[in-house]
C-alpha cells in the first residue's frame, strides 16, 4: 500500500508487525456444551462467548482478560463494505476459532477502525464461506500515523460516530412506527372505525356507521368463519384438461415477501415435472398463506397475480384460500397478515419444535367481521392508500439509513486519508515507532 499523498509523518506497515496475535487463547465449546456449563448459574458468574462478528452467548470462565480487537476468520462479511469484520472487546472474554485475537502496539481502537475500513478481497479464500487465514492477515497493509495522531482519530471518529448512531437510532425508531401505523389502521379498518383519529400520516378520518348492539359490528357487518366464504387448499378448476406441456409459474417461499403483498414470479416449469413433486397448487387472485415456522411468523402471505396461464405451484408449506363472490380476496388478505391473527395463528401450530405447522382448521374456523362487498371495497381502498404514504415514509427511512452507512464509510475513508484531523510537527513520525516496535519485538 503506498502512502500516496498522505502526510509524512505516517508510515506503512503489515499487521503482523503492529499487534500481538493470540489465536492460541481460541477454543470453540459447541452450544449444548456451553449450556450445560452456564445452567442454573447466576449472570454474575457468567462471561461472553464471542465469534467472527460478535458475542454468540456465554460461558462460565475466560480465556483472556483486557482489551482486545476481534477479526473474523470465517462466516464474517468480508466483501459487504459497510459491515464491520472486526470489534473491540474488554474485560474478561472466552474466544471460539472463527475469530482471530488481536492485541494492538499502538491503539487497539485505531486498529479496529482502520480492518474495518480495508478492502478484504485480496486477502480472504473461498466462496461460499470465505475465509481470513493467520497467514493473509498477517500480511494486511495497513496505514499508521504517529501515535499522537492515532489517539486524535479515534476521539473524532467516536465523536462523530455517536450523532450518527443518534440518527441512526431516531430513523429506526421512526420505521418502527410506520409499522405499528399499519397494525394500528387494520385493527381500526376490522372494528369498523376506519377513520384514525388525528393520525401522524394525515389521513382524512373516514365516518364510522353505528354499531350493532347484538353482533358489537357496524350495521350491516356479520360475524363468519373463513370456510363460509372461502376454500382452503382447494384443487385447480379442470386439472383434468391441462396438457403436460404447459409451462406453469413455480413459486419458491423465498419468492414471497413478508407483509407487503408482494411476490416474484421468475421461475416457469413444464405441468409433468412439477406433478412429479408434492406442492401446492393455486390461481389468480388466490390467497397463499406460510403455514411452517419461521415463515408463518414473518408474515409470508399474499395475493397471487400476474400468473402465466393463470395457474400456479408452490412449496407444500402453503395453505391457499380461494375466496367466493361474496369477499374481496384483499379484504381477506388484510385480515390475516394482522399480527394479532398471526400470533394467534401462531399458538395454534402444531408439530415437532422447530417445524410447526398452522392447521388448515385453524384458517378455517377463523371468525372475522364481514362488511358487505361495496363496504369492503372502500375498507381495501382506504387501507392501501394509508399503506402506500407509509410505505413512502418508510422508503425515505430506508434511504436515510443507506446514506448514514454510506455517510460512516465516508468519515472512515477521510480518517485514513489524513484528513480527519489535523497533523501536528512535534508528534515522532510512526515510521521511528515502528522500528522501535520491531526491535523490541526482536529481542
């Protein structure tokens, strides 16, 4: 690495000459052993565990006592420019073999922030799991400025580093609200009370019909299951008259994104190969529903559109409700993606821990408010011109988030370009540190 234009008080140096490495002090303990270790003792008895990208749990002793900078060897985000692969760590710790122990001869804070701002592409092996060895990482180029002037970074650098996690924080909370606006809207839309009262979105109140003192709805509105007005799992309209050749939208859960009534269809498949697996099928306008954790829990719902043919197959851990005329297959779809109904739904699952399933009974026996079909029409027109200015904000969330990270980056970038702080004549040039360092070390 050259020094380019950089001051010349600094100097290069290779990361095996600037710190002790104490990857003998790693021992990995799996998690079953490491719970045995720590069941039923107190907190106070405990100490953290860590890993390549931070503390995986407890244990009940140390391996090493002070402060320490942690570099992922494997599983950390070498090639993601804004994630951090290494942190700093104090007191006393217990370190697994993913991360490799790293003492600094200068700062161990400057030294965190200055892995964190490398390029790693020329260092790490592998593909799938990349990987840091003790060798490449020794040999990592790194950019010292004196002493000093290391001290003088890191200060301005935690200085501006915390108001941008204050942002960070506000922006955040902020997109967590936009989330509680929407359950907030469905619960007020399935009561009967679309119009919210004095709302941070601004949204016109919507009048609210009088309320049935027999059923607790709106005049007009009835309680019904779900199987009143819909099939579940039902079988595709004339399978019998579908020809082998044709080509049919194959849609993976992965495909499907939680909450927001969205999913991508990419993958088309010929009608013989997909009958050759067990998966569920659907048409347009049908209703798909996660039925296996974690899937079910994340909200894995939506609204089926936009088919080739009109005919869809997707992964056995779909329920699918087709609807009848007398229910909008949104108006369904707003229902269920509740989190109240999903955690209910939730508490139903049955099945091994790990893979539980929500029962098609479940779906079925569901009770919920039905408005008759014109009413329901404006409640689903109501609900998604609330959703879409949230989704609006929560987009500009989004972008405020992306340029905090771009922003971080940004101030790593000008620190070790030398153009954070200012240099100062007295400090000893790095390079004379350095050689004292290796003399030292020598000995």
């Amino acid at each position: 690495m050259a020094l380019n234009n950089l001051p010349p008080s600094w100097t290069t140096a290779k990361l095996g000459d600037v710190c002790d490495i104490l990857d003998t002090f790693r021992k990995p303990i799996n998690s079953d052993e490491r719970e045995k270790r720590i069941y039923g003792k107190n907190k106070d008895r405990l100490f953290p565990y860590y890993g390549a990208t931070g503390q995986v749990g407890w244990i009940d002793n140390y391996l090493l006592e002070g402060e320490y900078v942690l570099l992922g060897e494997d599983g950390a985000p070498f090639l993601e420019l804004n994630k951090a692969k290494s942190y700093l760590v104090k007191g006393k710790i217990w370190v697994n073999n993913h991360a490799h122990v790293l003492k600094s001869h200068f700062s161990n804070s400057f030294l965190n922030y200055s892995l964190n701002s490398l390029d790693y592409s020329k260092y790490v092996t592998g593909t799938t799991r990349l990987k840091l060895n003790q060798s490449a990482m020794k040999n990592i180029d790194l950019l010292l400025p004196p002493l000093p002037e290391q001290h003088r970074i890191v200060a301005k650098l935690e200085e501006l580093f915390t108001e941008l996690a204050l942002a960070v924080e506000s922006l955040k909370k902020a997109k967590e609200q936009m989330k509680l606006y929407k359950q907030a809207v469905l619960a007020s839309a399935f009561s009967g009370r679309l119009g919210m009262q004095n709302d941070e979105a601004g949204m016109q109140n919507v009048e609210c019909k009088m309320q049935n003192e027999e059923t607790g709805l709106p005049e007009g509105w009835k309680w019904v299951k779900v199987s009143n007005v819909a099939e579940i799992n039902p079988k595709l309209p004339n399978k019998e008259l579908l020809k082998p050749e044709l080509e049919v939208q194959f849609l993976p859960m992965k495909l499907v994104e939680e909450i927001i009534n969205k999913i991508h269809l990419t993958e088309l498949k010929k009608l013989s190969e997909v009958n050759k697996g067990s998966y569920t099928p659907f048409i347009d306008s049908d209703i798909i529903f996660a039925k296996v954790t974690p899937c079910m829990e994340n909200g894995k719902i939506a609204v089926v559109s936009g088919l080739k043919n009109s005919i869809g197959f997707g992964s056995s851990e779909f329920h699918v409700v087709r609807c009848s005329k007398i229910i909008l297959n949104k108006f369904l779809f707003f229902y269920l993606i509740q989190e109240k109904y999903r955690s209910e739904a939730k508490n139903a699952m049955t099945g091994a821990v790990g893979l539980r399933r929500v029962p098609r009974q479940f779906i079925e026996n569901t009770e919920f408010p039905l408005p008759p079909i014109l009413e329901q029409k404006q409640i689903v027109f109501e609900i998604e011109t609330r959703f879409s200015e949230a989704e609006n904000l929560e987009k500009t969330i989004d972008l405020g988030l992306e340029q905090a990270e771009s922003l971080r980056q940004s101030i790593l970038k000008k620190a070790f370009e030398g153009r954070l702080v200012p240099q100062d004549p007295e400090d000893e040039p790095a390079s004379l540190l350095l050689e004292r360092i290796k003399r030292e070390k020598g000995k």
